[in-house]
C-alpha cells in the first residue's frame, strides 16, 4: 500500500472514530507501525490526533525505537518534537542503541544532540562504541570517537577494542589504537585484544605494530585531549594553534 493510500485509509478511520492508541495484543500500535515504515507523514497525523508518543509494546519497544530502526531521521526529529524521550530506561529498548547498530549514524547524533549520555551502557549490548566496533559500523566509530566516547567503556570487561579484534576491520583498530584505547586491557576472561586476533591476520599486526610504547607526539595529543575533556571538539578551534597543530589534535 502506498503512503497516500495509507494516509486516506487513517484519514478515514479517523472520521469514523477510530482509536489511534488501539493495540494489539502485544501493545503494538499505528505509530509503531508507522514509524517501523518510516512514513512520517502518518505519524505526524496520528500524532496530531492524540497517539501516544511513548508508548511501549511487551518487549519494550517504543515508536522512537521503530524510526531508529527504520533509520528515518525526519521520523525521529518529529517524534521528539512530540515529546518522545530520547534516553529511555533499562526496561525499555534503547533507541540510539539501535541507530548504531544498524549503521543509522543521523539518528545517532540527532539523539545525542538531545543530550542522550554518549557512554551509557544498555545492559545487553554495551555501550554506544562497543556496539558500533561489534557490527563494524565505521562511520558511527568515528564520529563517536569525535564526540569524546571512552574508548576503553564497552560491556563489563570486554572494551571496544576486544570487540574490534574479533572482527575484520583493520580500520577500526586502528582508529581506537589511535584514540587512545588499552591494548593490554584484560576482560573477564583474562584475555587482551591481541589474544582474540585470527593468527597471522591483519588485525593481529595492527595490533602488534602498536605493542610498544606510544610516541611523545601521541602522548602529547591525548594528554591534551583528555585536560580538554569532550569539549575538545569545539574547544581546540578557539586555542588559534597552527592548523597542522589542530588537525593533529582533531585526527583530521
């Protein structure tokens, strides 16, 4: 069905009285549905008309979560508009934890901008960065890293890095061997990131070239970073250093 079609359809239940917070029995709505399609246009309407912007199903989903999913980000900047709480408690499916590992990095950083902690850990998944480093989703490692995530805060022992050396991305690695990540950090297991590598991988001489001391210039730039705090982003501009100085702080 198309989404005019959709809208005429709702448009008439409307006028014939239907309830827009009807559900099934697992406490799905139309605005679940709605926002799981990524037709703004009908949520608005059943927004307008009274749906409920937080409303949860038995698992705990929440329409913020379904346009997460659907990585519609008009869907997500409108729900907020409405009211939806962008940071949701432990009983309830995160949202932002969602865009991330589906790769949706718009809506990550439209949560974030409303203020959602950018290392809070969901109990099931870990944090923002873990989750991002465990489905390799690059550009959401980056731009995470960017914003000042712990690079060391992923589920319980295990870090981001662990989670990255399971995997095949040599990038992402790379990129939080840069950010500073502990590349002797044990987990539960007692066990390094070194120790996950594939033998003889790319990822295990990533890892391997980076076994021995950080350079001054290194140590430098997180000392700096780090005094700075995630304000460096915005901070680091207004210092007036020499660009390559600044692009050097910014991993430009």
């Amino acid at each position: 069905m198309s989404v005019e079609s959709e809208m005429e359809l709702i448009q008439s239940s409307l006028i014939n009285g239907f309830n827009v917070n009807l559900v099934t029995t697992d406490r799905v709505s139309a605005l679940h549905e709605a926002c799981l399609g990524g037709h703004v246009a009908c949520a608005k309407l059943l927004l307008e008309n009274g749906a409920q912007v937080n409303a949860a199903t038995i698992d705990g989903i929440t329409p913020l979560f379904n346009a997460c999913c659907s990585g519609s980000v008009a869907c997500v900047n409108m729900l907020l508009e409405f009211g939806a709480k962008p940071q949701l408690g432990n009983h309830l499916a995160s949202p932002i934890h969602e865009a991330v590992k589906r790769g949706h990095r718009e809506c990550m950083e439209v949560l974030l901008a409303h203020k959602v902690d950018i290392d809070q850990e969901d109990l099931q998944h870990g944090t923002l960065l873990y989750v991002a480093c465990t489905y390799q989703r690059t550009d959401c490692v980056k731009k995470l890293l960017e914003l000042g995530a712990n690079v060391n805060a992923g589920k319980r022992l295990d870090s981001p890095l662990h989670a990255a050396a399971m995997k095949s991305s040599v990038e992402i690695v790379v990129l939080l061997a840069d950010y500073g990540a502990n590349l002797k950090g044990r987990n539960a297991d007692f066990k390094c990131a070194l120790d996950l590598a594939v033998p003889n991988s790319k990822i295990e001489q990533a890892l391997l070239l980076r076994e021995g001391p950080a350079s001054l210039a290194q140590l430098c730039r997180l000392c700096i970073r780090k005094r700075l705090g995630r304000s460096c982003l915005y901070a680091v501009p207004k210092l007036h250093l020499p660009e390559p100085l600044e692009n050097f702080l910014l991993y430009r």
